[in-house]
C-alpha cells in the first residue's frame, strides 16, 4: 500500500485493497456521484469498518498538525533572553571581580543583589505565562466532537478525528460538520459557517453541481469542517481531513506567519543597548579622568580607581528595571483579568496602548451574531421593535413612540405569530441565559413575538399537525396548524416576491382586501426599502381552510389562495456597547476597521451604525482587492475602512499592508478564517466565547466575554501603562544620572570644592561604594515600583497613539533626564563644599561628617525627583496625594535613610556620622532645588507646547 499524504487534496493517487482512489481536486465543480466513485466508495453503503480503518493507518487522524509543546527548561530561558538582562550579568560578573579584587571579604552585595533581581525578573515572567495556557487551556476545554457517518450500510456514531477520505456523512439538525465533504444529498439542509467565512447567515446547500469555481462562502454544494448544521438533514462524501481541510490549509498558513517582537521590547531592546554602551562609556571616562587628575603610584591606586569605574558603572544600570517592568506589565494583566480579557504574554498589554488601528471581524465581535428582527412592515405602517439578540426583551414604537394603532398592531400581532408558528427553532431558556436550537432567522420571530403583547398567547392557541420544509429552490416553508375554535390554517414564510405570488389578497386591521396591482406594487417597494437598509427581508402569509379534513398531509399545492400580512426586517445588530467604544478609540486617535466574509451591503450598514464609517460609505470586496496591483494595496488599506466577502488570506494581506505603512495593528476575530491575520498582527485578540480553538492559540489576548468594549479598555490600560514605564525610566535614569555626575564631578573637581583637602589621603571619592550601593537600594526599588502603578496623571486617550517612530525615551525626555541628574549632581558636592574646609563656602566639618550629608542630600534629592518624574509636562503638585504608594515608599526611604545616619551599627557599615538639626535642615533644603527645578523647566515646556499648538491653529485656520 502506497504511503499517502496526510493532506488529503493532495496530488498522489492513493492505493487501497485494489482500488486506485484520486482525491477530486476540486469537488464543488464535479458531479457528486463522481466525485464518490472516484474516492472508491458506495454513498448507498458507505465504507466497510475495515477499509476505513485502512484509510485512517494511512492517511492519519482527522486532526490539525499541532505544534510540539516547548519544554519547561525553555520556556524558563526565555525569561532571561532579554538584553537588559544580559547587560546585568555582565554587571554581576564585574561586581565579582571587583569584590575579589578587594580580597573577597563578607559577601559580594553588589552581585546578589543584582543576581536576585535577575531571577526575579524570570519568576514573574515564567509564572505569567503559565497563568495564561491555563486560562486558554480553560476556555477550550471540551468533549471530542462525533461525527455520525454511514459504514457497510449502518449508521454510526464515530469520534469525528476517525473520519476518512470516501466516509458517507449523515448531516442532521445541530450537528457538527467533522470534515470537507461534497453534498449528495440535501433537505432543507442549512449550515452555519460563520466560524470560517463569517458570513452571519446560515447557508443554504445542494447537490446541484457548480458550474465554476467560487469563493468558499458561495460553494453550496460543499460542507466544510468547523461548521454547523441548523437545519434540515442531508448526507455528503468526505473529501479532505485533518491538514487537507480548509481549516487545515488555514492552520498551514499559520504555520507560516511570523510573529513579530512587540514595540515595547523593541523599544526596550533598543535602550538596552543604549545604556551598556553608556555605561561603558562612563565607566571608562571616569576611570581615565581620575587618573590623570591623580598620581597613580601603587597598585593599591590602580585599584580603588578601577573599582571606582565599576561603582560607577553598577549605579549607572537601572537595576530594578526588568523586574519592575514585569510587576508593572503583571500587574496590568491582572487588571484586565478581572476585566475579562487573558494576556497571554506581558508585552502585549502595552502594545495594545500603542494600537494605531483595530482590524475587527463583524460576525460575533461588532455584532452579537444573533438575528434580530428589528422592522415589521405592514399595509398599516412600520412598527419598530427594540432589544437585540435572543433575550426576549424590548417594546414596539412607531416614530420613537409606543405603538397604540389598533390596525397596525393587529397586523404586526399576525406577522409575528404567523411567522412563530411556521417554525422549526426552539428558544429555551437555561442556566440564565436565552439560547436558540435551529435557524437563527427563524428564532428570530420567537424572540420577536415576545415583544408584542398577545403575540406570544395568539402563538399558545395553535398546535401544528404538519409543515412543508424550507427549500433553496422554494425559497419558503408552510405549517398547517390547528386553534381549536380559531380553527385551521395555513400558514407561511419565505422570500417577500416568492410568497407575493401566492397570495390573493391582503389583511388591513381585521379586514381582508384584494391584492390588486396597486398593493402589490407597495409590498414590494417595502421589501426595497427593508433591503435598501442592508435587512434581511422574510414575508409571512395565511390562509383559513374551512374543512381541515380537505388539507392532510400538507402539499405545495396549500400554498396558494394565500393572505399577505407583511415583512419583516432582520438583521445582526450591533453589540449595544460597542459604537460608544468605537467612538472612544476615534477620539484617542485609534482607526477602527472592519474586515469580515459577510455581504458588502450588510458590512457597510454595520460599519455605518457603529460609526466605522460615514453613512453612503461603501465595503471593498476580497475580490476586488486580488485584482489590485500589489503597489496599490498600501494605498488601498490607508483610506479604505470596510471589507467584505474577504477571504483569509485577503485578511493577512490587509493586515501586512497597514504594518508596511507603519501602523501597529490589533486584530480581533473569533473564526478559524481569522486566525492567520491575528497571529501577524502586532496583537491578535481572539473571542473566548464564540471563537474557536485556532483561533484562541494564534491570539496574544483572549476576551472571554467576547466584548469589543473590553479592547478599547485594554488600550486605555496599555498607553496608561506606556507612561507608567516612561515615569519609572524617567525616574531611574535621572537619578541614576545624578550619582554618576556626583561622582564624576566630584572626582575632577576635587581640589575646587574642597573634597580632600587635608584628609592625606591621595585619592578621595565624593561617595563611597557601598552608599552608592544604598542609594540604588533604597531609592530605585520602591519608588520607581510605585510610580509604576501611578494613576493616570492626564487622560491618555485624549492624544493620538505612539507612532512606530516614537522613542520610548525621546530628545526631550533625555535633555530632562541628563538635566535633573545635572542638577541633583551639583546640589550634592555644593551641600559637600559648604561643610567642607576651603573650596567655594568655608567649612569647618570632617570628610565623614560632609559625605553623610552630600549622601543624604542625593537620597532626597531622589525621593523629590520621584514626584518630579510622574509627568514631564505636569507639576509635580497636581494630583499630589493620588498614588498612596508613592508616599509609603518615600516614607519608608525616609525612615531608612535616617536609620542609616543614626544608627551607629549602620554607620559603621555604610561610613556615614550622625547629623544635627542644622545639618538635615540644610541637605532636605538643597535636595529640594531637584523640585523647584524640574517645576521651573516643566512651566517653560508648557509655555512652548501652548505656543505651538497656537501656531499651527492659526496656520490651519489661515
């Protein structure tokens, strides 16, 4: 037996017990006989348990290739392939060597506590994405799909990975279709494949062969893996499984698609870098300066100043910052937990605040995926019904009012009941939420007559004794139902111009009128004007029957003589939450696009309502964009914001234009069809709910409420967490900066502030090692992790997002980081030199007793700069007392700081003296200058923008 391809499309013959089987390249052309007799198989007796067995050895499971689980040792390593991290091992490594160098006394400080915090940093981040594969592996939990398939000419219920090439599948109401299969047969036969084109609507099948090849949602002599049967009954030859399904090509092409860094560890790659090569650059400037400034006479010498590079180049790394990153980003993911929306890994909480575009799917994502009549159309007028999806709540207006016409509300009473009662959808009512069996569009006159007072109880009065089932080709069905002393009638739906022809007259309040000319003219100028307004439009009729006993069993020869009592008006109504959240992303600048399968007409009626777009807009369809020239595509996804009838690859291809013009994409979707696109979008967010197991393991973000609203949130949350990260940065560098000035400076400029004027000693350092190592402890730990957690200072949806372009630290952002660590700098050697003998202010105190107070003035001057650091345009003094953390860890700075000075055991550790009152009083007042300097250069910076914002609105008006 030849070994065949797991792809069953693919282009092998296949050989079993004798018969060469040629897998029909593309069935939905070819006669369904054919398409069987060439797979080898009967579709009166269905394969024999042995030959499908056969098959299944050779051709593998009805399942999609899955990518191997990435081993836990990995997946801990990964936590750590960070360049900043690589950049503190290497600090760990040199602070070794210097405490080696030094003869290796005590413990090396330096190294563990770096080294802890690098372990740390891999905890938190190894520990979140365990989080979340539980939480997905939560959402898809469920029990292995069946299939019921026909073999040696019995029925049989088989695990729908069992199934093989040449299997006679038996499609019923609610089943799953468990692989591709060609229609043979078909009743009434209606599937829902929303999961994989996104078309709303159910379709209708056939074994009538296409005459050309057409796009997926318009083959309906086809069944496709992943979608559902809700209605009707038919049987149908399998014709692809596992990797050779649509779904399987599908998961191919994410197999394909390349996941991108997000901007955020772009960003944080880039200043990685930036700071190694400043941090070696300090170090050896620092180095070389102190010794041509020094005479270098003994090791010893040669020592303290190498260890003076590496306490330079240990300050100037911000230690804290990748486990502060993570407990900020963790913490992020834990707010939209409860918010229902799963980050499957931290970066992409901000990546979504740097969202210039939401591609969104329409089916189940903008709209509930629910069919809602919304219009009843009658001889009377038009009644509107409010309340969408299956919930059986809402009233009927008519102009905004409550509907008191008698006439009009007798016909719409009529309209609903009639269309109740030819019926084959159930609406049931369990665990506290309202669920359909059966045709959406059908549920939607249950829902509906819930609405209408009476509707519901003129329903309860009839029973129905038989019915003539939907067809594609009938375009309607009848039900002949019987009410007792109502008595017994006809009753029918379908297509408006279908069951116009059928009827004979029409019902006006309680009175029955002919259907002359005239009125039939205006029926069907309604069902224009339904259609016009992108409604799905569904007529209803009756017909009394005088003698029961004459109509039985139920024919198409009863449907005639009928009474037309109006049109309905469906559609898939948008989530009512969702055009507030649209317009909250246009206002942050954010573009919101919709990309769905379904009809052009329909997108753009939703996109309109939403706000999308401006009402008269219409949508692109896939097939007009595979006829765009590839130089034109760009252009095309900059102006264009509705597509429809859009295949997946027509999905990736939009997405991979609008990254090329440099935009950062989220995708939200919930079909298979969406999947490719989610996985090469900067953040594909997948619903939780509706949407599929591909689908959820191609995301970076699950919404397990399936709430469009909820991604608008997340934004808000991503740009509030943006400029959390750019508060902390802005905290630690600068007052990084201003140890490193302190230090430097206070090495060059020694003699000219008096640091070791008769200490008799050859070289003097402004800090010592260890305080340095204090001041990163006590300083960049809790303040910076408070700051992390700020509250929103401005409203971070009123600006535009972050461009691709943007730096997370920026010109301005650097000029303000290198000048407040300027400022701190000097603050601290002047508060040295006015304790100090000789320099610019005459001292009289020892070296010890002006370190302690220059240490203690840049420790403050640090906690200052934390309230400094919340905005870089805002006053410190504006919203002061919001962030209760900040306060509690500055305070806890303060007491620490203190202990250190007083406590004569932590002096004696930390080289400090105690201080008087004087002292404090005069280190706490030249901190302070870090304050009023950054608020002095914050009010210039709002004077300039304000001036430049007037500029440019007085250009745009000239």
């Amino acid at each position: 037996m030849a070994k065949s391809l797991r792809r069953g499309m693919g282009q092998e013959h296949h050989r079993w017990v004798g018969v060469v089987v040629e897998p029909p390249r593309d069935p939905s052309v070819r006669e369904g006989p054919e398409v069987a007799r060439d797979l080898g198989v009967d579709p009166a007796t269905g394969l024999a348990p042995a030959e499908a067995a056969r098959r299944l050895h050779g051709d593998g499971p009805n399942e999609l290739r899955a990518a191997p689980p990435v081993p836990t040792w990995r997946r801990v390593l990964r936590q750590f392939q960070d360049p900043l991290v690589y950049l503190l091992l290497v600090a760990v490594v040199i602070s070794t060597a210097a405490w080696l160098a030094e003869g290796g006394a005590g413990a090396p400080v330096d190294a563990l506590v770096i080294s802890a915090i690098v372990v740390l940093n891999g905890i938190l981040g190894f520990v979140q994405e365990n989080r979340a594969e539980a939480a997905v592996k939560a959402l898809q939990s469920m029990t292995d799909a069946t299939s019921t398939v026909l073999r040696e000419g019995e029925l049989r219920t088989v695990p729908s990975r069992e199934l093989v090439r040449g299997d006679i599948l038996v499609l019923n109401e609610g089943d799953a279709v468990g692989a591709d299969a060609r229609v043979l047969t078909a009743a009434a036969l209606r599937v829902s494949e929303a999961s994989l084109t996104g078309e709303s609507e159910p379709v209708t099948k056939s074994a009538a062969t296409l005459t050309e090849h057409l796009p997926l949602g318009d083959r309906r002599d086809m069944v496709f893996r992943g979608t559902s049967v809700v209605q009707g009954v038919g049987r149908a030859v399998v014709t692809a499984t596992g990797m050779g399904t649509e779904v399987g090509s599908i998961a191919e092409m994410l197999e394909d698609t390349r996941e991108e860094p997000s901007p955020l560890q772009k960003e944080i790659t880039r200043v990685s870098r930036l700071l190694g090569i400043t941090v070696v650059v300090i170090a050896v400037v620092v180095m070389v300066v102190t010794a041509l400034v020094n005479e270098i006479s003994t090791f010893g010498h040669l020592v303290t100043v190498l260890l003076l590079g590496v306490s330079l180049a240990v300050a100037a790394v911000p230690e804290g910052l990748p486990a502060i990153l993570s407990v900020v980003l963790a913490i992020g993911v834990q707010q939209l937990a409860r918010h229902k929306a799963i980050v499957k890994k931290l970066h992409s909480v901000e990546t979504l605040g740097s969202a210039t575009v939401i591609a969104s799917d329409k089916t189940g994502t903008l709209t509930k995926n629910e069919m809602t009549i919304q219009r009843i159309r009658t001889f009377s007028g038009e009644v509107e019904l409010t309340g969408v999806g299956y919930r059986p709540e809402g009233t009927a207006l008519v102009d905004g009012a409550p509907l008191s016409n008698p006439a009009l509300q007798r016909e719409a009473r009529m309209v609903l009941a009639g269309g109740s009662l030819a019926n084959d959808a159930q609406l049931t009512h369990r665990d506290g939420q309202w669920q359909i069996q059966g045709d959406p569009t059908e549920a939607a006159f249950l829902v509906a007559s819930h609405k209408l007072a009476g509707a519901v109880d003129r329903v309860r009065q009839f029973r129905r004794r038989d019915e003539i089932p939907f067809t594609s080709e009938r375009k309607m069905m009848s039900a002949l139902v019987t009410g007792g002393a109502e008595g017994t009638a006809v009753v029918s739906k379908g297509a408006p111009d279908v069951l116009l022809q059928r009827c004979v007259a029409v019902q006006v309040g309680d009175q029955t009128l002919p259907l002359d000319a005239d009125r039939r003219a205006a029926a069907l100028a309604a069902v224009e004007e339904l259609s016009a307004q992108s409604f799905r439009t569904l007529g209803v009729a009756y017909r009394w029957v005088d003698d029961p006993d004459t109509v039985g069993p139920l024919d198409v020869a009863d449907e005639r003589n009928l009474v037309y009592l109006g049109v309905v008006g469906i559609i898939d109504p948008p989530r009512p939450e969702v055009a507030g959240a649209i317009a909250e992303a246009h206002r942050a600048g954010v573009r919101v696009m919709m990309i769905t399968g379904d009809h052009p007409t329909t997108a753009a009626r939703i996109a309109a309502d939403l706000g999308i777009v401006e009402p008269g807009a219409t949508a692109l369809t896939g097939t007009e964009l595979d006829a765009l020239p590839p130089d034109q595509l760009e252009e095309v996804t900059a102006t264009t914001s509705v597509y429809a009838r859009v295949a997946p690859r027509n999905k990736l291809q939009i997405v991979d234009a609008l990254q090329a013009r440099g935009e950062v994409v989220a995708m939200t979707g919930d079909g298979v069809n969406d999947a490719p696109a989610l996985k090469s979008a900067d953040i594909g967010v997948a619903m939780g709910i509706t949407g599929t197991p591909v689908t959820r393991e191609a995301a970076k973000m699950i919404l397990a409420d399936d709430n469009f609203a909820t991604i608008v949130a997340a934004v808000r949350q991503g740009r509030a967490i943006f400029d959390d990260i750019k508060k902390f940065l802005r905290y630690l560098l600068s007052s990084n900066m201003g140890e490193v000035f302190t230090v430097f400076f206070g090495v060059v400029l020694a003699g000219f502030i008096g640091i070791g004027a008769g200490s008799g000693q050859e070289i003097v350092v402004p800090l010592l090692a260890t305080q340095i190592l204090w001041i990163n402890l006590v300083t960049d730990s809790g303040p910076a992790l408070a700051m992390g957690v700020d509250p929103e200072i401005d409203d971070v949806m009123k600006r535009p997002p972050r461009r691709s372009t943007d730096r997370l630290i920026d010109g301005e952002m650097w000029r303000g980081i290198m000048s407040v660590g300027l400022v701190m700098g000097i603050a601290t050697l002047l508060t040295m030199d006015i304790f100090l003998p000789g320099g610019l202010v005459e001292g009289s105190d020892s070296l010890e007793m002006a370190r302690t107070a220059g240490f203690t003035t840049l420790v403050f001057a640090q906690f200052f700069n934390a309230f400094n650091s919340r905005s870089e345009t805002t006053s410190a003094f504006r919203h002061l007392f919001s962030n209760r953390w900040l306060w509690a860890s500055v305070g806890l700075g303060v007491v620490l700081q203190v202990a250190v000075v007083e406590m004569p055991l932590l002096q004696r550790a930390f080289g400090t003296v105690p201080l008087d009152a004087a002292h404090w009083a005069v280190a706490v007042a030249m901190a302070s200058t870090v304050l009023w300097f950054d608020e002095l250069r914050k009010l210039v910076l709002r004077a300039g923008r304000r001036k430049a914002a007037s500029t440019t609105d007085r250009t745009s008006r000239g």
